[in-house]
C-alpha cells in the first residue's frame, strides 16, 4: 500500500509535508526491525492505518500556534504527523519507553518538525505546562483518557481533546458519562467505517 493511497484520502496534505512523511515511513520501517514500533500486521498497511488516520484529525484543529499534548505517542501517530503537517503548533509527546522517544526524536530531526518530547509516564505532571489541545490514539478508554486530561481541563476551561477511537466508542462514551461531564462531537473515520474521531470540550468531573 503506497503512497498514492494516503493521497487520496488526506487530499489537504501539502506536497511538502508528503516528503517529509515519506522520510517518516522510510524510518519506521529501518527502526522497526530493531523495536516493535507498531504491529507488526499493519506495516504493510502503514500509510493507511497509522498515517492517513493520524492526518485525518488536522482538519479538526481550528485554532493556529496552540500547544498540543499527544498522549502516550509510541511511534508518533497521531502527534507527529501532525506536527510535519501544522509547523505553527507547539507538540509536546508524552511517552514512557526511551526507545520510543529517540524514534520521535530522530524523526523530528530528519523531518525538521520541531517537537517537545517528555519520557515519562501521563499521569506524572509536566512543570509549568497546560496545554490547549491533547490528542491520543490507540492508548486506553475513554473513561481513563477524561482522568488523564482532568487536571488540565480545570486550569485551561477552553481545553479541546481530539481522540481516535474505534468501533466500541459508544459504550466508551456512556461508560466516561457516569464520572464526567463533557461535550462530545463524532466525525466519521477514514479508515475505518466503524471508527470515528471523539471532539471533546467542556470536561469536568461529576461531584
């Protein structure tokens, strides 16, 4: 599955940002040998299911130079693909294991995407920073992302959260409902028929 395909459907790609997730790929797959970045099974889908579904949220992020917070980043999917593609934004990743994190490094200096790269576990605070948007993919349930955004949520009322979730979303958002409150917008996935993208606003706790 090539390129082309990822043309196709993020057809708001810049030409210039192409190239650079063509770096991006070529390094996945050079650094995958050596570190289980992905899975394996998908390597030969890439381009669709870590590259297009991490660009299908740029469209989402309205506002311009925001600071970004890419929960639990792994290989960089969702955040770094949308730092190649919105240089104005100001990302911060958020990732426990150091091998993941000098992958996102590498990338970051290969692609020239300036990034913020934190190696430590979510729930530990970051100094001094709040973000205005947090993205996630493929972390944990929603109930458990709203706790990780909480705190911020209540020292930064305009948060927004994009989240990529698949087909169980519904029980996730009933499930996240009997402990906080929130404002949720679904947008249909590319990908995947059965997945959608959670826009979140308003979070706060159930007292």
């Amino acid at each position: 599955m090539s390129v082309e395909v990822f043309k196709k459907l993020c057809p708001y790609v810049s030409r210039e940002s192409i190239e650079k997730l063509e770096a991006y790929h070529a390094l996945l797959l050079k650094w995958q040998k050596a570190i289980n970045l992905v899975s394996p099974k998908t390597l030969n889908e890439a381009w669709v299911r870590h590259f297009a579904d991490s660009a299908q949220i740029a469209p989402y992020v309205s506002r311009e130079s925001i600071k970004v917070a890419d929960l639990g980043s792994g290989a960089g999917f969702a955040g770094l693909v949308l730092a190649i593609m919105r240089p104005d934004l100001e990302l911060h990743f958020i990732e426990s294991d150091e091998r993941k994190c000098q992958f996102i490094r590498t990338v970051s200096r290969e692609t020239n995407a300036p990034i913020n790269v934190h190696t430590q576990r979510i729930e530990a605070p970051i100094e001094g920073f709040v973000p205005e948007l947090v993205t996630a993919r493929a972390l944990a349930d929603l109930s458990a992302l709203c706790g990780f955004v909480l705190p911020w949520a209540e020292q930064n009322s305009s948060l927004e959260c994009l989240f990529l979730k698949g087909a169980r979303y519904e029980e996730e958002i009933a499930a996240a409902r009997e402990n906080y409150e929130f404002d949720a917008q679904i947008h249909q996935s590319i990908t995947d028929p059965s997945a959608v993208i959670l826009h979140l606003k308003n979070i706060s706790a159930k007292h």
